[in-house]
C-alpha cells in the first residue's frame, strides 16, 4: 500500500511533509506488537493515528478499545481497565470484564496516559510485561494479549522528572514514539482540511457545499488553531450551520479574526535570520507575507467592532433616530459606500438597510 492510499483508507488527511513523514512510521510498525506513544496537542488527530496503526495491523479484525485515562474517575479506573469481582467493593453486584479482556487479542488505546493515577500506573506495567492481571477481588489469573498504543498532549519525560510518572513505564511504553505537529506548524495542510469537512458536513447534511471565498480562506491559513484539527472542523460546521446564501465569506469566521489580533500583539516582532539560507529567506518571506495578510485582516476587524465600541463608550443619550442615522452613516463611510457590506455590518437586511437609507434622506 502507498503513503497516499493508507491516507484514503484511514481518512487521514494533509500533504504536509509532516503528515506523510508519520504515515511512513506508522505504516511501518503498525503490524508489530510494539507499543506506540503518541504526542501531540489536543484535536491534532492521536486518535486517527492511533486508529489507523491498528486497522493496518494484524488485529484489525479484533476490538480496537478506547480509554480515556483523564475522563475516568480516579477511584474506578482499575476496575474499568482490569474489571472486577462480583461483591468485591460496594457496588459491585456483577462480575465485570475490564478494558482489558474486552481488547483481547486487540489493541488499547490509553488516551490522556499522562493523567493515570500513580498506583494504576504500576499495575499497568505490571500486565504490559507479565500479560496476566487479576480482576479486582480476584483470586485467579487472567491471560490477555493486547497491543498497548498511548497519547498525551504532556510532556512525559517532565512528569517522570516530577515524579509524577513511573520511568518505569515510561520506558516500556515509548517504544516507538512520534509527535503529530500542530496545525500552525503545517499551514499547508488547512486548505485540503478545510474543504475536505466542508463537503463532509454539506453531504452528511444533505445541503448543496457551499462555495467559500479566497478572503475566507486566508482567514483559515491564518488563524492559529490552538484546538487544531477539531476546532477547524468546529468552525467549519458552524460557519455552515449559520450561513444562508450558500457563500462562506470573511464574515463567516468573524469569531477567528478577534483570535487572530489577540495572536499578533504577541507576535509583532518578525523573526530575524542571520546567515539565511535559501530556505531561511524563504521562509521569512512568507513571514512578512502571512504578517500583511493579518494586518489587512485586523483592519478589517478594527472597522467592524470599532462600530461596537463607539456605541457602547456614548455616555450621552441621543434620540433613537439620530442614533441609527448616525449608524447608517458611519456603516457606509467604513465600506467606502459598500452597501451590502453595511448592511452586514449594521446586521439587518439590504432591504432594511435600502429602506432607513430613503427614510433618512441619504
Ligand atoms: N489528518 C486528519 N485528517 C482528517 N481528519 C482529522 C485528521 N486529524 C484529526 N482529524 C479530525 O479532527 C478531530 C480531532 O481528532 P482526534 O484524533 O480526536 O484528536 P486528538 O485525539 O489528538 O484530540 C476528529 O474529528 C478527527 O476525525
Ligand atoms: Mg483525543
């Protein structure tokens, strides 16, 4: 199979080197036993990759079990994994099987790994070397061959130095480690993201797939992403979910652009290189591009909620009339006359907006 069909297969999506350097890994070592460690910030796709290492692997036809090590309460997490004796705490009126026997010949995947309650972590490793555990109140054995794949978006090793994790395990478990890159550090893979869930969504919600702007889109390779691929997907399915004429435009993501100046003021200073190489010049002229793009965009921001501001710091009380009047003025001075982007701008119809125009004599 080739890099691009485990993508089609796996509905993993980006041409990034990035991506492509990690599907090679993983095409490589999802059909051992050996345990994969995951890193990567939230909604970076650990749980597509972790997917995909077990669909190609020779378990594939065996449970793939999900556990969110930070989502379980302290107190039954071992009972979830190992399972427990009937009447062997309060509570527990049956025998139950924990994620462990479920995922028998399968695989585990142990999400948030770096959330798991110390005294877990020691009867963790305990299965991953020996491959028996008993249930809680137990007096047998139990036998289980399971494939253990790992995220967290923690710095492991740091939590070993502050012993908040077992080295131990730490070990056993970073066989084979890969880090999925956040969506700021592979821009180039926002586009094919973008339209790949913009259709999904259109088709899951059988409405035509709306057309999106090139001005949208630029907001979309800019923004930063700090929830990266799932809050992409969020933006998208909501600025779908709000829209009506079948035309994603700029104003469709008017929520990221607020984000997008907050970013900036941090980011004012460009990055200097000294001895550039080819690739170094290159790369800050894509700097000072993205750094135009975002000043064009916060301009454009400044002249939508400047609007918003004016009003709110009016301690005087005007008449209503004079109010709006002075709206619809300000609304066309800021769209250099640009009636339907007043119009947005004011949030009321191109009708309204046509007929206050005429009763105001403008
Ligand atoms: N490379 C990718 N291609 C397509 N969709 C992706 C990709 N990576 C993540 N997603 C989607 O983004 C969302 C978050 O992914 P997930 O694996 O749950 O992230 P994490 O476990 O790192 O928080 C999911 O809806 C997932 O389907
Ligand atoms: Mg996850």
């Amino acid at each position: 199979m080739t890099i691009s069909q485990f993508q089609d297969q796996f509905g993993i999506i980006g041409k990034s080197k990035e991506i492509k350097d990690l599907v090679d890994i993983i095409m490589q070592v999802a059909k051992s036993d050996i345990s994969v460690l995951i890193y990567g910030e939230s909604g970076t796709g650990k749980e597509v990759f972790a997917r995909a290492i077990h669909g190609y692997s020779n378990r594939a036809n065996k449970p793939l079990v999900s556990v969110n090590c930070g989502a379980i309460p302290e107190g039954i997490l071992e009972s979830e994994l190992f399972g427990h004796k009937k009447g062997s705490f309060t509570g527990a009126m049956e025998n139950r099987r924990g994620y462990f026997e479920i995922a028998d010949e399968g695989t585990l995947f142990l999400d948030e790994i770096g959330e798991m309650p110390l005294t877990t972590q020691v009867k963790l490793l305990r299965v991953i070397e020996t491959k028996e555990f008993m249930r809680i109140g137990a007096e047998t054995v139990t036998n289980v061959d399971v494939r253990i794949i790992a995220a967290t978006n923690k710095d492991l090793q740091n939590e070993v130095d502050s012993k908040r994790f077992r080295e131990d395990l730490f070990f056993r478990l970073k066989a084979v480690t890969f880090n999925i890159p956040p969506l700021r550090k592979r821009k180039g893979d926002i586009e094919e993201l973008a339209l790949f869930f913009l259709k999904s969504y259109s088709e899951g919600n059988h409405i035509t797939t709306p057309h999106i702007t090139n001005e949208a889109m630029d907001i979309l390779k800019n923004y930063p992403w700090p929830g990266n691929i799932r809050e992409l997907k969020n933006a998208i399915e909501t600025a779908i979910a709000l829209n009506k004429n079948g035309t994603l435009d700029e104003f469709s993501f008017l929520p990221l652009l607020r984000e997008i100046d907050k970013d900036i003021s941090n980011q004012r200073n460009l990055p200097v290189f000294l001895n550039k190489t080819p690739e170094d010049a290159d790369r800050e002229l894509m700097y000072r591009a993205l750094f135009e793009i975002k000043k064009d965009l916060i301009e454009l921001k400044d002249l939508i909620y400047r609007r918003q501001d004016e009003i709110n710091n009016i301690d005087e009380v005007l008449p209503l009339a004079d109010v709006e009047k002075n709206a619809i003025v300000k609304a066309l001075e800021k769209t250099h006359g640009n009636k339907r982007m007043a119009a947005r701008l004011l949030n009321i119809s191109e009708r309204t907006f046509y007929r206050k125009m005429k009763g105001y004599e403008l």
